[in-house]
C-alpha cells in the first residue's frame, strides 16, 4: 500500500509539471485560459519535431526535454528505420505543424503567423525548463530562418542551475 502511495504521489507531481508547463504555454500564448489550445499546440510542435528527426537525432532530443513533453514526444512513435523528410524553412516546419492539427489553424489560429507564435511558445518553455546548453546542438536540425527567429523572438535555453542563457542559434 506504501509502494502505491508513494507512484501516486510521483506520479500527482509529473502531472502537476505537465500542467504548468501548459499553462506557460498557454500564457506565451496570450491565452491565459485556453489551456486546450495549448495542449494542442504542444502535441503539434513536438509531433512535427519528431516527424522530421532520425531516431538517433530523436533519442538526443528527448534527453533535453522537460519530462512531460517527453510523454507527449513518444506518445504513439512507432520507431522504424525511415529516413525523415528535410525540413528545409520555417514555412515547411509550419506545413508540418498545420498538416498533424488541420483544426490548429482553422479553430485556435487564423494565419501562420499565429501559428509561429504558437511554436516559439512551446520552444520558449522548454528552454525555461532545460538546464543543460548542449540543446543548443540538438536544435541545429530546425531550419535556419527559424532558428533565426526564435533567437530574434528571445527563444533562449536558459540554465536553472546558473544565471546565463544560450541563444539556440
């Protein structure tokens, strides 16, 4: 009876985080309240990273991402040996987004403008979240006009264990 104690409270904490991680993206989102369109916005982000990783490449990632997005990365990942399509731009990683949650532009967003805030939303809380700036090397795959971006939008992976951030460019 302790044992199973001592999962629920483990577990009431993994879900506690995965709250307040939605409800920062929700908040970079200038939607406070709409936590359903953050969901969605990270389950489209991640999915559309994975999408586009190897699974050496994906396997890295996942080392960096807060806990509960890393549930949300390998929710349904049947792992196999295909070779990802090259996303090229920001407009391509935008297409993936769109293409995993046609609804995502069509209900929460009404151009691909918003849906670029939504992806430097969820970029911008995992890089609240992560501590450790070899990231900064994992993200090279994302295209450089977004890279670009994110850092010009002040996307940066900033350290909880020392006051400095490492820009993701």
């Amino acid at each position: 009876m302790e044992k199973a104690m001592k999962t629920l409270q483990k577990l009431d904490k993994h879900v506690i985080y995965l709250n307040e991680l939605v409800l920062q993206v929700a908040s970079n989102l200038k939607h406070p309240d709409d936590v359903n369109c953050a969901e969605r916005a990270i389950n489209a982000v991640l999915l559309s990273v994975r999408n586009c990783l190897n699974f050496e490449q994906s396997i890295k990632f996942l080392n960096y991402l807060p806990l509960p997005f890393k549930a949300i990365y390998i929710k349904d990942w049947h792992i196999d040996d295909r070779v990802p399509e090259k996303i090229e731009s920001m407009n391509e990683f935008i297409d993936e987004v769109f293409r995993l949650d046609p609804g995502l532009c069509q209900n929460d967003y009404k151009d691909r403008d918003a849906i670029k805030q939504a992806v430097k939303a969820v970029f911008k809380v995992i890089g609240l979240h992560v501590s450790n700036a070899d990231l900064r090397k994992e993200l090279m795959f994302l295209p450089d006009d977004l890279r670009l971006y994110l850092e010009a939008e002040g996307v940066a992976i900033k350290s909880n264990e020392m006051d400095s951030s490492v820009w993701l460019s």
